[in-house]
C-alpha cells in the first residue's frame, strides 16, 4: 500500500488473524503510524510478544493499541473475561486510589507485551437510560465523580509508559443508539455540555492524557456532522477552548455512523481536515485501501494542505517517542477480584442451596461491541458443579421458555439480564419467568436500573467481566457474604 509520505503517519490500521499479512509489513516499511489490535488477533499470552515484536521489527516506532477498558470490554482477555470490574463498578465503589490501581496494573499488563497505545479510559457520563452502548462503561452519572476517576485511570495507565485516551469525544452517553449501527443525534447545547459531558474531559486533560478519542455523534446545536468530522468540536471546542495538545484519534471509520461503502473514504479525509490526528481505519484491507487513497487524492487535490498532514503525523510521531521503557511490579490482577466483590449490590440475596437452573440473558451490550464472552452460567458451573442452564441472546418462544422452566423444577432458578429497562424481549423474559417462579433470583449485569424489575431477591454486578461475574458466583456459592451494598443505587 503506497500512500504520499505524512499520511502514513496519520494511519491506524487494522488486520485479521494472529500473523500480520504481508501487505501491512510492507505498510509499516512505509511508515505507518499505528496498528490497533482485537480479539481475534490475540491468541494468548505467548503468542501477543511475539506479534508486537513482529510488528515493531517493521517499524520500532509504531504504535499498538488495544480497547483494553476493563469490565465488559478486554482484548487480551476477550476469551475468558477481564480480570478487572469495568468503570461502573469503580465508580460505584468511588475510591480514586483504587481506580488509579486497577489502571496502573492495567496498563502494565498491557506494556508486559509491548503495546504502548490503551483506548480507555471511556469518559462518557452514563446520561441515559436508553443508552444502548455505554451504560457499565461509564464511571457514572455525576459530572464530578466521573472527572475524578476518568483523571485517576489516566494517570494509573500513563504510569506504566502506556498512553491512555479519554473517548468518546465531547460524550457519546446522552445518545439514544449505537453509533456502531446508526449516526446518534442529541440536542445538547455547548453550555450544557461545559456543564456536564465535558467536565471529564476536561480532567482528563488536565491530568495529562496523550490522547483523546471522538464520538461518532451529532451535537446539532454545534454542529451538523458528527464530532469526528467536525472542526467547530475538535478544533473549536477541543484544541481551543479544553487546551488539549494531544493526539485526536477517531472512532473507527467502518462504524454506520459515518457511512458505509465508499463514504468511509470520504470520512477519513474530513476527519482528518477537521483536526482529527490519528485515523482508525476500516477493518477490511479494501476500505483501508480506499481511504488512503482518499486522502492521499485529497492532498494532492488540496484538500487537505499539507500542513495539516504535516501538524497531525508530527503529533502522532511525538506520541510514539513518549511511550516507552516500562516501570516494573505494577501488575496486580488480585485488586481486579476484590473491587469486583466490593461493588456487589446484593438484596435479599442468600446462597444458593442447591445447583440452580440459569437463563442467562446478560450477554454482549452490541453485537458490534466485541465484548467480553464470559458468562455468570459458566462461571457458576465451575463453582456449583451440577449447575443446568441456557445462554440467550435473543427473545425465546414462549413454549420453548415453558419448557426450560419445566427442566428448572426443583431446581432454584437464576435469571440473568443485562439492562432489561431497555431490552423489551429481556423485560418480558423477566415477567414471564417470575410469574412462573417466584422465588427466582435476578442477576442484573448492567447498570442497577434492572432493580426495579427484580422480584424478590437481586444481585448486582455492575458489569460482566470475569472478575464481577465470579464474585456474583462466589456469593450464590456461599464463599462470600451476602451484604447489603454500601454503594448506593445510582449510576
């Protein structure tokens, strides 16, 4: 892939498989700035040093990103679940000391295999309710505490020479959809927003943060594009008014809410012009083709002037020299399991007296989201051997459910959703299997607003990583004491 030299350098790009194909050597010998990683490049523990160094032997300066958030979104360990409760969960608990912790050993987990660049911390406020893809992700409703823990995770990445980056730009949770399927709107104003959404960002900045990530979201009191592709946003509002000097990295520019097909390419080129630094490509090596091709026409073309080009790889290229040498025994998994037993909400929770039956709805929030595979029935099958259930993913008949609870008979009955206040088959999977039992348990794995749906007993998880889903686990097993939580109800 041959592109005009300064554009390289605004390029973060994607491939499948564990092994880089040739045509991304050849890319990274061009120059490219940056490689973002997903699960199904990771195929264990062994296999990521040995790919990082593959890549670096191609480019020594290139950057290596993952979405390594905690909770529900891991890439390193997409295959079992994060060792870490995700954002709700610490917020919930709102020690700072402790978000700062699981971040630094966080980002030493990453560095310990060379990737340098983390897609985290989410610094969006959980602002609604039918919020389809923040939710859990978020540290929480309030502004301020939000700000706190988003600077606390910052710094405890950073810590580990890792850079962090504060997403989405200027917040992508007042939204209504899923800018991974459709092009979100919302009626924010800008003061509203300096009030509320941008508080976060703002301590993010002010904490240091190298990067920042923008929203696929439409505030169409500024602006009538997306946040990605706007210079009144990322310039006017970003560079100019927050002081952030940092690297703007988009979204990816596969997602709906910038176009599909050829509008992509045209994304990448507006992105780019409207003051956006680092660019994450489509994941197809055809669209990646397009949109460098795009943008080097663009240049060519004027477009896109050079000094643009020059200012945003200049920026990347200073991102790159910043990540380096990594301080050592930050690694601490364990903190991951005790913050997840302490943001427990358990009421009129008691364990389990025998091996339940388990309808486990509490799945992945998008289908595109490429989250966390761990699941409360696995888990409880290693605890409570004997353990039946089935995972759903979506609505069931009405005869085949009948049956399922004919099976669960005799058996205590566990019903597990994931923000059932928005998911109308997941509500009505709750009615139905209430009225038939009763006495059934409600594990919520999202935000705690599935409470008010609950019968008589509900666990909390505030999340579905592996390290939430095994203390809700060690809880129905009796290895852990039910308690009443102490961290209130709210978001």
């Amino acid at each position: 892939m041959t592109t005009t030299p300064g554009i390289d350098g605004c390029l973060l790009a994607r491939f499948d498989g564990p092994m880089p194909p040739s045509w991304l050597r050849r890319w990274l010998d061009a120059g490219l700035a940056g490689v973002v990683l997903f699960a199904g490049n990771i195929a264990g523990a062994g296999q990521l040093p040995a790919l990082v160094a593959q890549l670096r032997e191609h480019n020594p300066d290139v950057l290596i990103a993952v979405d390594e958030e905690g909770g529900v979104v891991t890439r390193i360990e997409a295959a079992s679940g994060s060792s870490y409760p995700g954002n709700a969960a610490l917020g919930a608990i709102d020690e700072v000391t402790l978000t700062g912790r699981v971040a630094t050993s966080i980002g030493a987990m990453l560095a310990s295999s060379g990737l340098n660049l983390n897609l985290a911390p989410v610094a969006d406020l959980d602002a609604s309710l039918a919020n389809p893809v923040i939710g859990v992700r978020s540290f929480g409703a309030d502004p301020k505490r939000v700000a706190a823990h988003t600077a606390a995770f910052v710094t405890g990445v950073q810590d580990s020479a890792v850079a962090a980056c504060a997403k989405h730009f200027p917040g992508h949770g007042r939204s209504a959809a899923d800018s991974h399927q459709e092009l979100p709107a919302v009626p924010a104003t800008l003061p509203q927003l300096r009030a509320t959404d941008l508080v976060p960002f703002r301590a993010a900045i002010d904490a240091g943060v190298r990067s920042v990530m923008t929203a696929h979201v439409v505030y169409s009191a500024i602006d009538s594009v997306p946040a990605t592709l706007s210079r009144r946003i990322l310039r006017g509002v970003l560079r100019d008014e927050l002081g952030f000097d940092g690297v703007i990295i988009t979204d990816a520019l596969d997602m709906a809410a910038i176009g599909d097909g050829r509008d992509r390419a045209a994304g990448a080129v507006a992105a780019l012009a409207a003051g956006a630094d680092l660019l994450t490509l489509p994941a197809a090596p055809a669209a990646q083709r397009r949109a460098a091709d795009a943008l080097t026409a663009a240049l060519d073309a004027g477009e896109l002037s050079q000094q643009r080009v020059a200012d945003a790889a200049a920026r990347v290229a200073a991102l790159a020299k910043w990540v380096g040498p990594v301080p050592g025994g930050a690694l601490n998994p364990e903190l991951g399991a005790g913050a997840a037993r302490r943001a427990l909400l358990a009421l009129g929770v008691s364990p389990l007296t025998a091996p339940p039956f388990v309808l486990d709805a509490g799945g992945r929030m998008s289908v595109l989201l490429d989250d966390s595979a761990a699941s409360l029935l696995g888990v409880l099958r290693d605890r409570l051997p004997g353990t039946l259930g089935v995972r759903l993913t979506e609505p069931p008949a009405s005869a085949w459910l009948d049956a399922q609870l004919a099976v669960a008979v005799g058996r205590p009955l566990v019903v597990v959703v994931r923000d059932a206040h928005w998911h109308d088959w997941q509500r009505d999977l709750l009615r139905r299997a209430l009225a038939a039992r009763p006495d059934a348990l409600v594990v919520g794995t999202g935000t705690v607003h599935d409470l008010a749906l609950a019968g008589r007993a509900y666990l909390g998880t505030r999340g579905a990583s592996r390290a939430s889903l095994t203390a809700a686990a060690d809880l129905l097993a009796g290895q852990l004491a039910p308690e009443r939580s102490t961290h209130g109800l709210g978001r």
